[in-house]
C-alpha cells in the first residue's frame, strides 16, 4: 500500500470517528436478550425516558440533550428496543419533550449507521424485526380526556411528536378508576380504538393492580385486542407479592418494573450526609427512606462485591430475575454503560432469596403511586 492510499484510510477512520463514536456495525456489540411481551418480542431491558424533559426531579436542560443521545447511541447499540415514555413527559412548557427526543434520536441513530456502513462500502443499514426502536407511549388520563375520541386523539399528537406511523404500544398511564370509574371506561374503549386504528401493535397498562388489569384484560379480549404489558413501580423497596405477576401470566403479557433504582436511592450513591440538592422532591424522601434501609443497602453492597458488579447493576438484575423488563433511565453515557451492565449474567438463586429477606425486612417502603389500583 503507497504512503498516499494509507494517509487516505487514516483519514477516513478518523472522519468516521468524529462522525460516530462507537464505530460498531449493528450486530456485533448486542448483549441485550429478547422476551415475549404478549404478541410481541421486546428487548429484555428497556429505557425510561421519564427524566428526559423533567426539571423538578432531574435537572433536566436543552443543553444535556446531546449527552443524552449518546446513552441512546450506547444502549441502541446494545440492542436495547423498548423505550418507555409518555406525552406528559417533560415539565411545563418542555411537555412532550420525551416523545420528541425519541423520535429524533432515532432518525439520527439510523442515519449514522446508514453513514458508517456507506463509509466501508457494505451499503445502507436496514432495521429489521428485531433491532427495531419500539416505543411504549403512556397516554394522560387528564380531566379533559373523557371519550375515547379524545384518547385516540392523543395518540396520533403523539405519533406527530415522534413523527412516527405507529407505535408498538399505547398505554394508559393511570386508571381513573379510584375518582372517574366513567372515564376509565372510556380510555380502555379509546385503546381499542387505536389498536384497531392501525396505531399501535398492541396495548398496555400502567399502576394497574391485579384486580383492576383483570377486568382490563376481560375487556380487551371481548374486543380482540392484544395486551402487551403492564407497568407498576417495582424494586427492592417497594412493597409486592406475586399478585401482580400471576395477573400478567393471566393476561398473557409482560411485567414492566418501573424505577428499579427506586429513582437512584439503591444505586449506593446516596446516604444521610450525601442527599439529592436542596429543593429535590427525592431529597426528604430519601431522608425519611434511608434510615430504614440500610440492611438492604448492606447487602446490596455485600452481594455486588461478592459478584463483581455494582450496586445498581445487581438491583436491576433482580428485577430481571423475578421475569420483569425493568425500564431505568440513562441521562449520559456512564449511566448507559452502568445500566447494560445489568444484563449478560444472572444473580444466583441465594443471591436471590438473600436480597428478598433483605428485602422484606426494610422499615419504611417506597411509597405508593398516588394513581395505583387493586
């Protein structure tokens, strides 16, 4: 090769570096499983896109916007699917921002891969069946959202927000049935409507207990509409019982563990002297949670030396361990990187039942979604 072809090659690796960071061509980095989730497969972990927009709890800033798509390049790449969001994400004048950030980093992941393939004369990237985004929007009950019109309405602002045809499944964020048993019936008619509608490939629920996603399931299957998951706030300082995870086998879908980090209080990071900032809702909930849980945190630290791995990695693969896809966020590429570290190995049956006694034994659990039915 002449000095001139090899100076050619250095610069198009170094262009192609700039140009994507992780120069890994679909396929060879994935370690993330796949699962059934009704009559779809998704990924076996997923990404929460709750603090994506969120100033109050996370800080959030347009600026952190190109961070955040590197975690998205990092856990795409890892063949993570299934990103969780919801058309009330973002505060104040950033609602929605969650839908909007999605959509676009898709187009650019897919345009970069297009780009790296293109460089080394492979062609363009194809998405297939199994690397594909799937977006799982949660849909507001709001007040005003009262006929199932108005439901699929939503849906479709939301799909313009992605600027998507379809998703792969609509939810409902929260049943109104504790303050509006006439609304509920209306949004579980509205998600009917979208699936028959061609607007999503199957529908889900979210702080649905086991008596109120069976008579949802009844419903759906009176109409021929597919479940695909349900979603309730899931870690080691929630309290649980295997209620929720028999009504899902029931329903024929998939558990989705939301805040398995128990919104980052089991990641180590914090304790009495190290609190989140001054004007942080988590910051007194931490305060009052924390004293109560320091058996847990004990053996939680215990158990991640023990395997190699970190506290919250080992949080998220018990979750996975008890059959659920836990959805937590990832804001940067450390969190990414920390995130897919979860996956690719499996707690042992004692490690297991060592964290459910631990478990079991916290004073004080993460309190209830206001919105959380029986």
């Amino acid at each position: 090769m002449t000095s001139s072809a090899i100076l050619f090659a250095s610069l198009c690796l170094a262009l192609a570096a700039q140009t994507v960071t992780a120069l890994v061509l679909p396929g060879t980095k994935t370690i993330v499983g796949r699962v059934s989730a009704g009559p779809i497969e998704i990924s076996a972990l997923g990404c929460g896109t709750w603090s994506w927009g969120n100033r109050l709890l996370w800080d959030y800033d347009p600026s952190q916007d190109e961070e955040i798509y590197r975690a998205y390049r990092e856990i795409r790449d890892a063949g993570v699917t299934i990103f969780d969001t919801g058309d009330s994400y973002g505060t104040l004048d950033l609602n929605g921002r969650a839908e909007i950030l999605l959509g676009q980093f898709e187009r650019r992941y897919l345009e970069e891969k297009s780009s790296s393939k293109s460089m080394f004369g492979i062609g363009a990237y194809v998405s297939n069946a199994s690397n594909k985004q799937q977006v799982a929007t949660k849909l507001a009950p709001y007040p005003w959202r009262v006929t199932r019109g108005s439901y699929v309405k939503a849906c479709k602002e939301s799909l313009k927000r992605l600027e998507q045809d379809k998703l792969a499944i609509a939810q409902t964020h929260w049943s109104t049935a504790n303050y509006n048993v006439f609304q509920e019936g209306a949004l579980w008619e509205g998600l009917g409507d979208m699936y028959d509608e061609g607007l999503c490939e199957a529908v889900g629920v979210s702080n649905y207990g086991p008596i109120q996603l069976g008579k949802f399931s009844n419903r759906m299957k009176e109409r021929n509409v597919p479940i695909a998951v349900a979603q309730v706030q899931y870690s080691l300082m929630t309290a649980r019982n295997n209620e929720i995870l028999d009504a899902c086998d029931d329903a024929g879908c998939r558990l989705i563990s939301y805040s398995p980090l128990c919104l980052g209080l089991l990641t180590g990071k914090y304790n009495l002297d190290n609190l989140p900032r001054e004007g942080n809702p988590r910051r007194q909930l931490f305060r009052e949670l924390l004293p109560g849980a320091q058996q847990l945190l004990g053996t939680l630290d215990a158990v991640a030396k023990d395997v190699g791995k970190t506290q919250s990695q080992v949080a998220i693969n018990w979750a996975i361990s008890k059959g659920t896809v836990p959805i937590p966020g990832a804001r940067n590429l450390q969190q990414a990187q920390e995130n897919l570290g979860a996956v690719g190995w499996k707690l042992s049956n004692a490690a297991v039942q060592e964290l459910d006694n631990a478990s079991a034994g916290v004073k004080k659990k993460m309190i209830e979604n206001i919105f959380q039915t029986r």
